[in-house]
C-alpha cells in the first residue's frame, strides 16, 4: 500500500518502535497521528516531524479504555477525514514466573496487547470499509508463535493477536482492507527490563535495533504482506515449532533454566 500522503493511526508512539515507525513513515510522506498516553512524549515527538513539514496530529488518550478507540477516530475524522492505514503497534511485557505474576499486570497485558488492538480496529473499521483499499497493521511477536517460559501472559497476548490477525483477514478478503501482522523478533527497548537485558546477554538472545524493525515494518506495508516474521533463525524456529513443539519444548530446557534465575531480580 501507498504511505505517500496515507493517513495513518500509530499506537504506542512514543516507545521504541514506535518512535522509530513515525520517523519512517514521516520520510515517506505520511499523515500522522500519533497515538499514546503521556502527552509531553507525544509532543516531543511530533515538534521535529512537523517543522519538516508532516501534517501531525497527537493524540494522548488510553486505548485500554472504552472511550479510548472513540477518542483516535474523532481526532482522526477532524483533523484528516478519515484513516487509511492502522498500525497497532502499542505493547507491553511481563517476565516472570507466572506463578508470581502480578494477576494486575497479567490483565493489564491482556488489554494493552489484545482488547485494545482490537477495540481500535471495531471502532475504525466500518469507515474503512467503506472507503476500501486500507490497511490494518498489528505488530505481533515471535513470542506470539513459539511460547517462552516466564513470559506467559506476553506469549499468550502475541498468541491471541496473531490469532485475531488471521481471523480478520479471512473474514475481510475482497472488501479493500487488508491485515498485515508483523512479528519482530527481541527489540532492544526501554520495555525490557534490565533483568531482561542480563537474560537475553546470558542465554545469547539475539536482539534488533527499533530502526532496523520499523524499516521492515514498513517494507510489509508497501508490499501488503499478510504474516511477516522478522529475525533469522526465529523466522525457522516458527516453522519447526508449528510442526513439532516438543521437539522444541527440548531444545528451549536449559535456556529455560536460565530465565527462571532472572525473573527473581525483578
């Protein structure tokens, strides 16, 4: 799909990715609205995309919320007219041994990484489906095809969306609007703890630069890809686990191990 003057909703702007995403999409020409909870983020963001001269509209409001998907397509209509492109981008983790999970923060991921995706796209489809020839985007993870120990509420958010992705395109095919789902691999970024750092240096987990990820990101748009999985071997390792999960359940024991020893740093 076209990104040249797109009108384009952007979740979880201001993280790592999504920062990376807006500086991607500013080059090719895009409208955006940037979407996020902290405001003065949202702001120091938009000031240099706009002196650059990228038509930019911030929108700080929480998508965990039921007015939150109301709020974006209000702004979105008022400022644009309208949106051509989604891309659910806003996400959160949790590494821990479930057993000690917080079951706040297990509901909290749940509804950050699967109820608001899905609440943004009910509340934008009908206008896209009207308008035809749009796209939604939904940035999923590895971790949505190859379970991880001690991230199972994450694993299990990824799981869902990935689920949701698959469901919706079926359901869309021939009415214009596209699904892509997009799965990076481990991206450094300040939502991984430092516990998590440690982890990934110890087990040899091997991590991408935001920039690197919004670039294919980007990449999958243009192309309209359906199921994009980023990072190699990880892309094979979904393959080998959709077929034979326990010959991976094997492989992942001693590494397994070594997450269990960080999740007590906090």
């Amino acid at each position: 799909m076209q990104i040249h003057n797109a009108r384009i909703v952007l979740t979880g702007a201001s993280g790592g990715i999504g920062a990376a995403l807006a500086a991607e999409l500013a080059k090719r020409g895009a409208r955006l609205g940037l979407v996020g909870r902290d405001a003065a983020k949202l702001n120091a963001l938009a000031q240099p995309l706009a002196s650059q001269g990228i038509e930019v509209e911030c929108i700080a409001t929480d998508l965990t919320l039921a007015e939150g998907s109301a709020v974006v397509r209000a702004r979105m209509q008022a400022r644009f007219g309208g949106v051509d492109i989604v891309i659910n981008n806003a996400g959160i983790t949790d590494f821990s041994q479930f057993s000690q999970a917080d079951p706040q923060r297990i509901e909290q991921v749940l509804r950050t990484n699967v109820l608001a995706p899905m609440q943004l796209s009910r509340a934008l489809l009908p206008d896209m489906l009207a308008q035809g020839s749009c796209q939604i985007v939904n940035v999923g993870s590895i971790f949505g095809s190859i379970a991880f120990a001690c991230f199972a509420s994450y694993s299990a958010s990824k799981f869902a969306l990935r689920g949701f992705s698959e469901a919706l395109r079926r359901e869309l095919a021939g009415s214009g609007v596209g699904v892509t789902y997009v799965a990076p691999r481990a991206v450094r970024t300040p939502l991984n703890t430092a516990a998590v750092q440690r982890m990934a240096e110890r087990i040899k987990m091997a991590m991408d630069e935001p920039d690197q990820v919004a670039k294919q990101i980007v990449r999958a748009i243009e192309q309209d890809r359906k199921d994009v999985y980023l990072g190699f071997p990880e892309s094979l390792f979904v393959r080998i686990n959709a077929l034979w999960p326990r010959l991976v359940d094997a492989a992942l024991g001693k590494q397994n191990k070594i997450m269990r020893e960080f999740t007590r740093e906090g």
